[in-house]
C-alpha cells in the first residue's frame, strides 16, 4: 500500500523473475528490466534450463549494454532446450542448413536448366540461319520458327553443339 506521508515509494510488483523465486524484488533487481512481471513463462523457461543463479551469475559479469542480448540468447536456447533437450537450438541451426542446402541444389538446377535452354535456343537459331534479336519474314522472329524444306536438320550432333559453344555471345546474355 502506499503511505500517505511520504516515506515510502509505491511498490513495484515484482519482476517475472522474483515473483517465480517467491522474493521481494529489490530497487536494483538485476532480473526485472529483462523478465517484466508481464512474461512470466519467459523467465520460468530460463530458470528451468540454465537455472537462477547461474543468469544472474551471467547477467552481473557482462557489460550493461550486453544483457538485453544475452537474455534474448538464453531465452531462445531455453525455449529450443525444452523442445528438444538433446540438441537444443542445435537441432534448428541443423534444419535451417539442411534447407539452404536443397535451396542452393535446387537453384543450381533452374541455373543449368537456363544455360541449357539458352544454348537449345541459339543452336535453333543457328540451325534456322537467324540471329538473336532478329526477325524473320512478316511477324514471328526467331523464337518458334521453323526451318523451311531443304534447310540444314536442328539437331546435327556435335556438330551442331560445337558451332552453338563456338558463338560469341555469352550464354548468360539477356536477349533485349
């Protein structure tokens, strides 16, 4: 309660910390600007895994301007902990490298599956005498057309792949 003579400041409630701890929370608790009474599972994850001494142990021996990241870290390895106790936040660091290697495989795929529809595309227009940008007849251009009666086959063999890789132009080029 609060004294009408001014002795004493009105209590704060006490931190998510305290209140877990059964404490009074003191003026310069070094749990409440971290684990607010408002996110008391917060706190109550923490103290399973790593325990209240220890974070406040951790908390005391790092830089104020530290702490905030430090807490968010235990929260986080807290939180990973108790849903797998065996690999903690390893197990997502493992699933998230995992993605980025099918992500990087499936993107070197679509990257080959460009060059080779590129170098098709440029062997269709060597074989059909055109060239890129150009345009053939009345409308149309290069893309789909087809070779007229006694023009030389699109698919040669090597022969063909050999003059396609022998052009000048880069396989990467954008076509304006």
């Amino acid at each position: 309660m609060k004294e009408v003579s001014g002795k004493k400041p009105a209590s704060t409630p006490p931190c998510a910390a305290c209140k877990l701890l059964r404490r009074r929370c003191a003026y310069d608790c070094i749990f409440a600007p971290y684990f607010p009474a408002e996110e008391p599972q917060k706190f109550a994850n923490v103290h399973k895994v790593f325990g209240a001494s220890n974070v406040s142990k951790m908390l005391q021996e790092l830089a104020e301007h530290h702490r905030s990241d430090a807490v968010s870290s235990m929260v986080y390895e807290a939180n990973a902990r108790l849903r797998d106790p065996v690999y903690g936040c390893v197990a997502a660091i493992s699933t998230l490298q995992h993605q980025v290697e099918v992500l990087q495989a499936q993107l070197a795929i679509a990257q080959a599956e460009m060059v080779r529809l590129r170098l098709w595309h440029k062997i269709f227009l060597a074989a059909t005498g055109e060239t890129v940008g150009s345009t053939s007849g009345g409308g149309g251009g290069g893309v789909g057309a087809t070779t007229s009666p006694g023009s030389k086959p699109i698919f040669s063999g090597d022969a063909v792949m050999d003059q396609a890789l022998a052009m000048d132009e880069p396989l990467w080029a954008h076509d304006s």
